[in-house]
C-alpha cells in the first residue's frame, strides 16, 4: 500500500465547467535528440503511443507522450510505474545523450471540462485559446496568472492543466473562481 497522495487529494468544484484534481499521473521529463530512432521506439515501447510533433500529445489509454519542446518530452504513464519506466528507458538509451526523470510528485494535474472551459482557461491564461491555436491534440505551455503550466486538450473541449505541485491549491482556486465567475465568456 502506497502512503503517497496526490497534491489535492482529489479536490473537485462541479457546475457548468467542472474543476477536478486529476489524482496521482505519473510523469517523466525526457530530454535527449527527438528525431533519434532510438529514442523515438524507447517512447513507444514506453507508452504505446506514437510520437507527438511539435506542440502535439499522443495519448494511448492511460499513457501518452507530450512534447514540450525541441529538445523535450514528457511521458505519461500510470504513476505505479513511473520509476520502473525511467529504469527501462535508461537501459534502452544508454550510451546516447539523454536525461530521464520522474517528476510525478513535482506535478499536479487538473482537469477543466464542460461549458465555457476553453473561457474558463482564458479568464486566467496569456495565450491565446481558440480552438484554431489550441485545438484537438495539442499542447501549450504557458502561465495561468503567475504561475508556469502547461495545458493540452485531446478533444478541444476538456482540458488538462499541469502545474508544480507546490501551487497546486492555487491553480485549483484560480481556475474554481474563474469557473464561477458570471458574465461573457472571453472567447
């Protein structure tokens, strides 16, 4: 049994767009050459998912690759499995330049869903959101107020935020009270 807890045990805010803590995701930062083939098959036999291009997510069940940028991926995978996964790619990548690790416990990830999420995310983010720059698939990264995250949508409708665990509970309020703001959408 596991004593590790997610950063806000579950915490979730419904109404016409839901707010949720997505639970504990595992996570790792790879880095290394992104059009290596050695790589590129490590990230599949990792995952099962098939490499993203640029500013893209592939997402195969409960896995999936992010690219964040030229030079970096992030992988996820069920939280369980993150370190035994970062041990694979190590073995499967030795003796090329690369780095792999598991920031599952640095990170936090919150799920925005439901009328107006796509407004919700823009009420507190710089970058533009509409669905011709952030669409099905796709990735950003970003701030949301004064905060670093990234934020992807496989659909174009829900969406995922992830954030530093350590100001998770201020992600999660921010995007509750933008939630809960009345009014226009700003989109």
């Amino acid at each position: 049994m596991s004593n590790v807890v997610s950063a806000l045990n579950g915490q979730k805010v419904v109404g016409a767009t839901t707010v949720a803590e997505q639970g504990l995701r595992g996570m790792i930062t790879l880095r290394g050459d992104l059009s290596a083939a050695r790589l590129k098959k490590a990230c599949k036999a990792v995952t099962g998912a098939e490499m993203p291009g640029k500013r893209g997510v592939s997402i195969k069940g409960e896995s999936g690759i992010a690219w964040m940028s030229p030079d970096e991926l992030l992988l996820l995978v069920p939280h369980s499995e993150a370190d035994a996964i970062v041990a694979k790619i190590d073995v499967a990548l030795k003796g090329t330049h690369f780095l792999a690790v598991n920031v599952s416990d640095a990170r936090a990830v919150i799920s925005v869903h439901g009328a107006g999420a796509r407004e919700v995310l823009a009420r507190v983010c710089p970058a533009d959101l509409r669905a011709k720059s952030l669409g099905a698939g796709e990735m950003r990264r970003t701030r949301l107020a004064q905060v670093p995250a990234a934020i992807w949508t496989q659909d174009g409708t829900d969406f995922n935020v992830i954030c530093f665990r350590s100001v998770a509970g201020y992600v999660f309020d921010l995007l509750a009270n933008a939630a809960a703001t009345d009014g226009p959408g700003m989109l």
